[in-house]
C-alpha cells in the first residue's frame, strides 16, 4: 500500500513537521545518490540530485512546491574521524576572515566577524556546481528555499545559506541538526540579523557535538546562532561541565594532546545522541505522531 510525500509547510517556523522532514533528509543524504534517489521521491516528493566535490557532498532537491539543499555530514558519522582535527586539534587557528571569492561572500558580515577555515574551504570546494544546479531550479520556479545538515552537514548548511542570499537566492529556512559552531560572536550577529527567525539548531541535550570546536571550552571564540531548539530530557550543562573539566588541563589558548584525546574519548561515548536517527526519534516524541 503506497503513500503519499511527507510535505513542508513554509507558513510554519519551527514546526516539529517540517523538522522531521529535513531530519529524513539528512539521513537520505548519507547515501550514494542510486539508493537516495528513489527514497527522496517516494518519502519526500523531491527529485534529488547529488553534488559531490572531493570530500563535500549536498543534495539539491527539487519538488513541485520546494527547493532543498541538504549537507551530508561527516563521512564516518558513527565515529566523526572524518572532522576530529576540526573540532579539536585546530579549531584556534581554523578562526579566520574569509578570503578571496568566498571572503567577498561572506564581507557583509562585518570586519570583526570570523569564520571556521576547514567548515569554509569545505564550502568552497563544491560552491561552483552547487550555485549552478540551485540557480537553475529557481529559474525553472522560484519556491521556497530550506537549507538543512546534520552534523558537519549543519554547519556547512549555515555557511550556504549565507552565500545564497549573497546571490540573490532567498532562503526560507535553516535547520541543522547537532551542528558545531562555525564562528565567533560577530559573525553570530551576522547571521542574526541576515537570517531573523530563520535560523533552527536542533540539539539533543546529550550530544556534545553543539559544544564544539573544543576551544570554546576554554575561551570564549565560538559562540552559536539563534534559535535552538533542545531536544531530550536533560540538561545539557552536564555534558558542558565534563567536557569543560576534561579541557581544563590545556592552556588558554589551546588543548594539549591529553585534553583532546580525553574529550575525544568522551565525544564518542556519546556518539549514539549524535546520531540523525536519535534525533528523528525525538522529534517524533515532541509532537507525538
């Protein structure tokens, strides 16, 4: 017995309906594009197209009502090795002014706003095909455009969802999904005033992939973007403090290499909150469908 598409419904922000439908998105979007393709059709009513530079992929999913654009996460998502020396090794000096084509994208934002370099050169690696295919759908139909992620996926949703609207491409919406953080509190402003009330992080409180890149442990560079959206019972200033207690060891500026491998450990211990899947599951017991 068939059934019909999951749909969005773009009259309402932050509604769990919506959510649940970009968190199967993410999910699909871990796949290779022959076994994604037919799932996005049949259970969201998008004809999805991979876009695949290097080690960045996004599907551009195109429906008769919506455009959206999801970010595959880390390659690994059980284990996150694919963005370790992101998160914690690098995360100090990856806070940068963004330069070249990218850095003229992102100079609306201000002189003091500041970036995460990996999560930015990820972008850049597949923004040429990526704009191309997004711009191509809105000249065929202009309808409403959603960002989403999950994970690294979150933060690279975020970062587009900028450049979009730098060209022209109004987003309707951003959803992430255990997303780290992409920069510091000038650039949250940023994204505040270009994105009010658009913007949506869904956290499970357990997961401490939100409270990354680890130097925000220590010293308060990285800050989030509004509105977040807490999932699950606890709090989540229990895993903040075990995390911030096993970085307390490292110097100001800086984790050494006990804190990272000790926070690593802690992460993946936790790996099952970060999960989509763990997330969809929570979604669901919000609105109790």
């Amino acid at each position: 017995m068939s059934t019909s598409p999951m749909r969005l419904d773009p009259s309402r922000s932050g509604d769990d309906h919506n959510a649940l439908y970009l968190a199967r998105a993410c999910e699909l979007a871990y796949l290779p594009e022959a076994r994604a393709k037919p799932l996005f059709r049949d259970e969201l009513g998008l004809e999805a197209t991979l876009i695949s530079v290097d080690n960045t992929q996004a599907y551009v999913g195109s429906g008769a009502s919506e455009l959206v654009v999801t970010f595959r996460g880390s390659e690994a998502p059980t284990s996150l090795d694919g963005f370790k020396d992101w998160l914690l090794t690098n995360a100090n000096n990856f806070l940068v002014l963004p330069e070249g084509r990218i850095g003229t994208d992102f100079a609306a934002a201000g002189v003091g706003a500041r970036f995460h370099r990996g999560f930015m050169e990820a972008l850049a690696e597949i923004w040429d095909p990526l704009l191309t295919a997004v711009e191509a759908e809105f000249k065929r139909s202009a309808r409403p455009l959603w960002v989403t992620g999950h994970s690294l996926g979150g933060s690279l949703a975020l970062l587009a969802a900028w450049r979009f609207q730098q060209h022209f491409l109004d987003v309707h919406q951003v959803v992430t999904f255990g997303a780290p953080m992409v920069g510091n509190k000038e650039a949250a402003d940023a994204f505040h005033r270009e994105f009010p009330g658009k913007i949506y992080r869904y956290i499970d409180d357990p997961d401490p992939v939100p409270l990354l890149p680890a130097i925000s442990l220590i010293a308060n560079l990285y800050i989030h973007c509004l509105d977040e959206v807490r999932l699950g019972g606890q709090s989540s200033g229990a895993t903040l403090s075990a995390m911030q207690q096993l970085g307390g060891k490292a110097a100001k500026t800086s984790l050494d290499a006990t804190a990272i491998d000790e926070v690593w450990g802690f992460l993946l211990n936790r790996i099952a909150a970060h999960d989509i899947a763990n997330y969809q599951k929570l979604i669901v017991e919000r609105f109790g469908s």
